[in-house]
C-alpha cells in the first residue's frame, strides 16, 4: 500500500492594510486594558519597581545586575529601583553564596503578599468584566488567549 504524501497547506496571506488595521486596534485595546488593569491595584509602586518584584518572584533569586539584565535597564537605574524596594520592606539583600564581592536579592514575605494582593485585584476586576460578556464572547477570548500569549513572547 502506498503512503500519499501530504505537503502543509500555505499560509494565506492577509492584506498589508488587514494587518495593519488589526495591529492598530490591538494596540489600543492591549494598551487601555492594560492601564485600567493597573488602575485596579495601587500599591504606590511604578511599573519599574512592580516588573522588578515579579521578576525576583519568577526567578527566586539574582544579582542586582542580573535583575537589570532581565529588566532591560542599566544597572545603575536597577541600584535606585532596589533602594526603594529595600526601603519599603519589599525586597531583601544577601551574601552571594560564592562571590563574596556580590550580593543577591530576594523578596521579603511583605513584597510577596503585595504581589499576590496585586495580582487578586486585578484578576477579581477582570473576572468581573469578563462575566459581564456574552458566552460567545468569552469563548471568543478563550479561544485568542494562547494566540496573546504567543504574540507577547515573540
């Protein structure tokens, strides 16, 4: 018996204007969604210093320079970032295990309940918002989630 082969079906192409038209309205909504999400939970802290407590809550442990590294920032503006998260309790300096000239940061139990309480906040105003939506609607988003996610690590 003979096996048929099968090529992958090409990819239709969408318009340029599509596209650009689709990006364009993303943009806004990802972008109003995204500052009302903020709004919800106001802990006082700058995007700077909330992106630096999530990151140190991902990654357990790092070094100040490895935190501006990840945070795309010059280590010198992570040095403020971490003073006044130190100074509010939220984040913790230690010892490197082995290199004795290098510390390394962690978060404080406080700056791990303010993330989670951050996080509740947001979540309990979106999960209202997204109860107020059509069952299609909300299969709709259910379906776009994962193309989201994809399209925010590329």
């Amino acid at each position: 018996m003979e096996q048929k082969k099968t090529t992958p079906e090409p990819v239709a192409r969408a318009e340029p204007s599509v596209v650009s038209e689709l990006a364009a309205e993303l943009r806004i909504s990802v972008a109003r969604l995204s500052r009302r999400l903020r709004r919800q939970a106001r802990s006082g802290l700058s995007v700077t210093q909330l992106s630096a407590l999530v990151t140190l809550d991902k990654h357990t442990e790092m070094t100040p320079r490895e935190l501006a590294g990840h945070e795309h920032v010059k280590p010198p503006s992570m040095t403020r970032t971490v003073a006044s998260l130190e100074a509010a309790g939220l984040v913790a300096r230690r010892a490197h295990p082995t290199d004795g000239r290098q510390v390394v940061l962690a978060l404080t139990d406080s700056g791990r309940s303010l993330l989670v309480e951050h996080r509740r906040l947001k979540e309990a105003w979106l999960a209202q918002r997204l109860a107020e939506l059509t069952a299609e609607e909300r299969a709709a988003l259910e379906r776009a989630a994962p193309i989201l996610e994809r399209l925010s690590r590329m």
